[in-house]
C-alpha cells in the first residue's frame, strides 16, 4: 500500500518537474510546480513528517508560488518568447551535465552508510515545537530577522526609482 | 511494508536533476529561478528520508528543523530574486537571460 502510494506520487513528481522545465509559458511552469510540491508534501507524509507536509504547502505552493504567479502577470512575459538563440550545443552540454550529475549523486546517495532504523513513530508536533521553541529558539529568531530584512529588501529594489526625470 | 530509503533517495537525485538540466538549458529568468525552487525541494526531501532512517529522537528533530528553516530561507529569497527580476525588467525590457550579459567578460 504505502509501496503503491509512493510510485504514484512519485511518478506525478518527476512528470511534472519535467513540465516544469520543458513548458514554454512560465505561468504552466510555475503550476506544474506546484503539482511537484503537492507530490513531495505527500512523501513527507508517508515519511512521518505531517508538520512539514503541511508547511510546504501553506509556504511553497501557497506563498512562494503565488508570488511568482504575480510576479509573471505583472511583468507580461507572454510578448517575448524565445528572442535569442541558443547556445550552440547547449541542450547537448547541459543534458549531459544533469545526467553525469544525477549517476554522481545517486552514486554517492547510496553508498553513503545509514543506521538501522529504529521504531518508525512520526515526530509529533509537540516534540518539534518544543525543540523549536528551546533549543532552536536563537536560529528561529535569525530567521524571522533575516525575512524582515528579505521584505525590506524586496521593497527597496522593487520600487520605482523616484527620480524627477522618470524613464517610463 | 515500507518503503526503502534508497528509492527516496533515488527520487530525490532525479528532481534534482531535472532542476539542473532546467537551470542550464532555459533561457528565461523566471523558469530558471523555478528550477532553483525545484532543486531546493529535492534537497529538502533528501534530508526528510534521512532523518526517518535515524533512531535517535533528537537527531530526526534537527532534520526536521533543517527543512523548516530551509523553507523559511527559500521564501526570502523567493522575494529579493523576485524584486531583482523586478528592478531588472523596468531597466531592460526584459528578463531573458541571453541578454542580460552586462557583466559578461
């Protein structure tokens, strides 16, 4: 069962992460990556980990991606599609770069030596919270300051520059 | 039964590796950032597989707070790139990355 539920999910993920990267209209892309997200939260799932399931996607698929939707809208890619050439042998270069890159890591993912598995009980959300809010109580308030001065940042440089003589 | 960690493992190395075929064969910013996303979510599903595999409870917290960080560092960088495409657009017209070669050597 957990077997079956995992090649399902699987399957959806790396289908749509082709999408992804083969769609030639980045509004599909940015929705077949959201399909991948969806498939990855399941696997968290089957892996024991609900709160990070949840996470990604209240985080990913509902606030990232969302912003890149109105990022895409808001620049109206749509007029500009394939303006430049190519690379010459760059489909060539880079196919062979992700292959040789996929055997290293998959190589290596596997040889890596593992533990025995203990008893298989998902961490609840009361161990996670308290070990957030104890021991990593200092990296998560780096956390909240570091998206503060992401928001500040993304305000800054989003802004119209207000120059009197503007260029628009 | 469950399922091996290794196809977990597996899985995992061929989003990647879908994000980086993505990341050095396309030329529009935006699909390229997505791909960065793509490979940032393999990395993350990495480090869950392995901390199901860890006996010990605290060591299977700390991955699990790994990912929960590397959420929240993925969206301020979602926000500041998304701000750079932004910034860049409203100077150039555009954002495909063939032409965007002012610092090139």
């Amino acid at each position: 069962m957990e077997i079956a539920v995992f090649i399902l999910f699987a399957l959806v993920a790396v289908i749509s992460a082709i999408a992804v990267i083969t769609h030639p209209n980045p509004v599909y892309s940015t929705l077949s990556l959201i399909v991948t997200l969806f498939a990855t939260a399941v696997l968290f799932v089957l892996l024991g980990a609900p709160f990070l399931a949840a996470l990604q996607i209240l985080l990913y698929a509902g606030a990232i991606l969302v912003l890149f939707l109105f990022v895409i809208m808001l620049l109206n890619l749509r007029r500009q599609r394939s303006t430049s050439p190519r690379g010459r042998g760059q489909v060539t270069v880079a196919a062979l770069g992700a292959v040789l890159f996929f055997g290293t890591l998959a190589a290596s993912l596997l040889a890596t030596g593992r533990p025995e598995p203990g008893a298989l009980a998902p961490v609840s959300l009361h161990q996670l919270s308290r070990a957030l809010f104890s021991h990593y109580l200092l990296p998560f308030q780096i956390i909240g300051l570091l998206l503060l001065v992401a928001v500040i940042a993304a305000t800054v440089l989003a802004r119209r520059a207000p120059a009197p003589e503007e260029e628009r | 039964m469950t399922v091996p960690v290794a196809w977990y493992l597996v899985l995992a190395a061929l989003l990647f590796a879908i994000g980086a075929f993505g990341a050095l064969f396309r030329r529009n910013g935006i699909t390229v950032f997505l791909s960065i996303e793509l490979m940032l979510n393999a990395a993350n599903l990495t480090l869950v597989a392995y901390s199901r595999e860890i006996a010990e409870l605290s060591a299977r917290i700390t991955g699990q707070m790994v990912v929960f960080f590397a959420l929240a560092v993925a969206a301020a960088e979602a926000a500041v790139g998304l701000a750079l495409f932004i910034a860049i657009f409203r100077q150039r017209e555009t954002i495909d990355l063939n032409r965007l070669n002012l610092m090139r050597w």
